[in-house]
C-alpha cells in the first residue's frame, strides 16, 4: 500500500500541512494577538500624545506581519495576496511634526484599520483553520495510543470522541476511529491551510477602489516615464545622426568637392580622394542601419518577437539555450518593449554577471486574458539588485507601461532569474 505513489504523495502533503498548520497556529494566537493590543492600546494613547510616537513603530510591524503572511500565501498556497498601503511621504519632516504627519498619514490610510480587523479574526477564525490538520493527526494518533494498552491506566471516566474507553474492545474502536480521522485528515488537510490564506486575502487585500487608486498611479507614473523615455530615445537618435552619419556624409560631401577641382588637374588625387569618399558613404549607410535597428530591428517587424529573441541570442558573446513557443503575433508595440527587455537581460548577464551559460525561456499563456511570460536565467555570480543601477529599472518602466511586472531572483553566487510577465493578446491571422 505504501508503494503507491500517490498514497505516499498524500501522506507527506497531510503532513506538511500539519507542521504548516503548527507555525500558523503560533503566528495566529501569538503574533497576531499580541499585534491588535499593541495597536489598539497605542492608537488610544495618541489622545494623550504618547501614541504619536509609537503608532507608527506598531503599525510597521504589523504591516511586516501582514507582509510575511502574503509570502506563505504565495508560497504554501499559490494565493496571492497584493499589497494595499499607501506610500510614505519622499522627504518626512523631522522632530515632533515629522512624527504627527506620519503616525495622521497611517492612520488616514485604510489598509491600516483593515490590517487591525484582520489581526483580531487572524487570532480566532485564522487559528481554528490552522489548528485543524496537526490536531486532526493528533487526535488519530491517541486512538492507536489508546489500542496499545494505554486504556489500562486510564482509572476514571474517559471519552474518546463518541466512545466510552472501558476495555479492550472500546480501544480497539478508538484505533478505528483513529485510522478514520487520519484518513480523514490526507484528503481535508490542504483545504484546511487554503482556507486559512483565503481569509488572509479576504481581509488584507486592497479594495477595488484602492486597486483602482493604484492603477491610476502606476498609469500616470509609466506616462510620465514613456514620455521621458521618448524623449531620451529622440536625443540620442539625434545625436547619434549628428556625431556619426551626418558627419560622414559632411566629410564624403567636402571630398566630392575637392574631386571636383582635381579631376583633370590631378587625376590620381582624386581617384584616391574618390575611393576614401566610397568608404565614408559605406560607413555612413552601416551606422544608419544600426541606428534604424536599434529602433526598430527589421527582424522583428519581418518575423517577429520569437525569431527576433532567437537572432538576438545567437549575437550573444556567451552561449545561451532559447526555448520559444509563441503561437503568433503581438502588437508592436508588446513585441518592441519585450525585445528590448531581453536585449537588456542578455548583455548584463554576458557584461556583468560573468556567466557562462544562459537559458532564454518565452511562453504565452492564453488564460486570464493572455500573458507573455519571458524567463532569462544565467548560471553566473549573481547578487543582481533591481534597485540598483537603471537598466532593470528601465526594464521595469518598459513594462509597465503594459502592466507588466519584472521579478528578480539573484542570490549572492547565482544562479540569476529574471521573470517578466506581460498583460496581452495575439493579433488574429489575416
């Protein structure tokens, strides 16, 4: 019975839940607790001034809590719980204003009454949910406890469950029962810590009108950063046609003129002068190309974003693995900020990760809507910092300007993993 894969696959899932279960319970009737008294009792000593200075402290430690508790939803349970709060003030004041302007920020903000709520149910209905799985386990197990003679000691009135434990054939219905409860417990166990994240997400995730809020910030931030970003893109357009083409074609125009005067005084001159006039123009039609590529590459308006990140990877310095599925199109202008995005990843990872393999994986999914998922892992040192430097964070103000989202994973000796998901849908064949 035990060789049965999926046997053993539910008894270990019953199990983690358990001991998941156990750390949840601590956290629920410990922290959570302990949490929602600190906060009420500082937010009523702000009416004598003293919670001015701690509400802020608490609060911050109860969004860290909430926080932690998004990262196992995500991670135990495959639910995502998004982030609801305000951002701070940029430049706080210092003193006893910068304090009140905090602690009356915090307070104005809903997420932190919401995130009070959910302490308070967190420390009831959150821990019933997570008692569940290691208190069914155990409740089976003093069945067998029961069976093995232990009854024997038992000198007064005892219940186990619905049976009245007096002998050998009552402990022998306790070892049933347990048997039941256990196998009770591998099919329920994972609801149990389902159940327990769906009330995280119920009580801590934003509101529609705060979803809206942010959406309407992240849009007029990305506005803000697409019409820069065209306008960076047009200086160096323009300064890369002043400094290069244009001066070729300046130096290819005055040869031509000294040709001119020279063509039947000086023959030889200006057959050499016409030769150094055919370089330039050569010159001056390559940089041309490669400034229109790095417009816009012409395989990628032939072909499009599959061949593209292929070509672009074959062009790399280190050898990288591409693995694309695409099953058609997008609009161009997904496709532009997609390869842009893995022409990024791909020369930090040959520039300065020192790696020597990468993997370049491009998939579409066409659930909820659509979603292009783009992941560029290298095998080098690693400690990547999206907060560092302006390439990821230009990455990251490309793809919001479709509501896609960049993740990095980069610890210090490697391996380096960057995910980028874009929001879209495929153009219809014609």
């Amino acid at each position: 019975m035990f060789n049965d894969p999926g046997l053993r696959q539910r008894v270990r899932g019953a199990l983690l839940a358990a001991v998941r279960g156990l750390a949840l319970c601590g956290l629920s009737i410990g922290a959570s607790l302990a949490l929602f008294i600190l906060s009420v009792g500082s937010i009523a000593l702000t009416a004598v001034g003293v919670g001015v200075f701690t509400t802020p402290l608490v609060t911050n430690l109860v969004r860290m809590h909430a926080n932690q508790r998004r990262v196992f939803a995500r991670d135990w349970a495959g639910i995502t719980v998004p982030t609801p709060y305000r951002p701070l003030p940029h430049a706080p004041r210092k003193g006893v204003g910068g304090a009140v302007e905090q602690c009356s920020h915090l307070l104005r903000d809903p997420a932190t009454w919401r995130d009070l709520i959910w302490l308070l149910v967190d420390a009831t209905g959150g821990f019933v949910c997570a008692l569940f799985p290691p208190a069914l386990i155990a409740y089976g197990i003093q069945g067998y406890v029961l069976f093995l003679g232990v009854w024997r000691a038992v000198q007064h009135e005892y219940w186990y469950a619905f049976i009245p434990v007096e002998g050998f054939t009552t402990a022998l219905l306790c070892a049933c029962l347990g048997t039941a409860l256990i196998m009770l417990a591998l099919s329920v166990h994972p609801y149990f810590i389902r159940c327990h994240f769906l009330i995280v997400k119920g009580m801590i995730s934003p509101s529609r009108g705060a979803q809206l809020e942010q959406r309407v910030e992240r849009l007029y931030e990305t506005r803000h950063d697409a019409v820069d970003s065209s306008a960076a893109e047009l200086r160096r357009i323009e300064r890369d046609l002043h400094d290069g083409a244009q001066a070729r074609l300046v130096s290819m125009g005055m040869k031509l003129s000294t040709i001119e005067s020279l063509i039947e005084k000086d023959p030889a001159q200006a057959k050499k002068l016409i030769g150094q006039a055919r370089q330039n123009s050569a010159d001056a039609l390559t940089e041309l190309r490669d400034l229109v590529r790095g417009i816009h590459p012409p395989v990628l308006a032939e072909r499009g974003l599959g061949d593209a990140a292929k070509a672009l990877a074959l062009r790399m310095q280190v050898p990288v693995e591409s693995d694309v599925e695409l099953p058609g199109r997008f609009d161009e202008p997904v496709e532009s900020a997609a390869y842009f995005a893995i022409s990024e990843v791909l020369t930090n990872a040959a520039k300065h990760a020192q790696a020597e393999r990468v993997w370049l994986d491009i998939h579409y999914s066409e659930t909820a809507g659509g979603m292009l998922r783009i992941a560029i892992t290298d095998n080098g040192r690693g400690g990547a910092d999206r907060n560092k430097g302006s390439g990821m964070a230009g990455i990251e103000r490309r793809l919001g300007q479709f509501d896609g989202i960049l993740a990095v994973s980069s610890p210090p000796g490697g391996p380096t993993m960057v995910t980028m998901e874009i929001p879209c849908e495929l153009i219809p064949r014609r």
